[in-house]
C-alpha cells in the first residue's frame, strides 16, 4: 500500500470527536477524543490505540500525521509528488531572455 492508500484506510478506521469532558481547571491542550476501530468478520469493534498501530505494523509518527491531517479537514490524501510532471521549473522564458 502506498501513502495515500494508507491514510484513506487510517481515516476510515479513526473517528475523531471533540473531548467529551472539561473537568481540568487548568487549559488543557487535548482538543480531541480518538477511537480506533478495526473490523472483524464483517463487525466493527473498538480497540486501543496500541492495539491499533500493532495491528497495522505501523509507527506512532505516520498516525500522528495522520490525525492532524484528519483533524484539518484534510479530504484529499495524495503526498505531491510528481505535481509539476512535464513541467520544467528552470526553463527561462522568451519574454525574460530579451
């Protein structure tokens, strides 16, 4: 699976919601809740983070760039690379050359 692939499978297995509970008198910085669902036969069932990245062989690093893209709104997972195909960015223009 190649990164895109990857992070379109991540946000259909996270749900992300805002934190149920304020009860710190302090400012907190968590903002969100996280649960983590994986199916089996068919049946969703939660389980924990942990479990989660073990499940998918899979870094805490890559999920947590993950759930900040998930937590920008980001729909659209491709990474960038090969955007300017065909293009060459040093090439100088006729109109400069004069």
């Amino acid at each position: 699976m190649n990164s895109p692939q990857q992070y379109r499978f991540l946000a259909v297995h996270i749900d992300i919601t805002e934190r149920a509970r304020r009860d710190v008198k302090e400012n907190s910085r968590r903002l969100f809740t996280y649960k983590y669902w994986i199916k089996i036969r068919g049946v969703r069932h939660q389980i924990c983070e942990r479990m989660f990245l073990a499940t998918i062989n899979m870094k805490d690093s890559g999920l947590r760039k993950t759930k900040l893209k998930l937590q920008q709104g980001v729909t659209r997972f491709d990474d960038g690379r090969a955007r300017t195909r065909g293009i060459r960015k040093n090439r100088i223009t006729e109109e400069v050359k004069d």
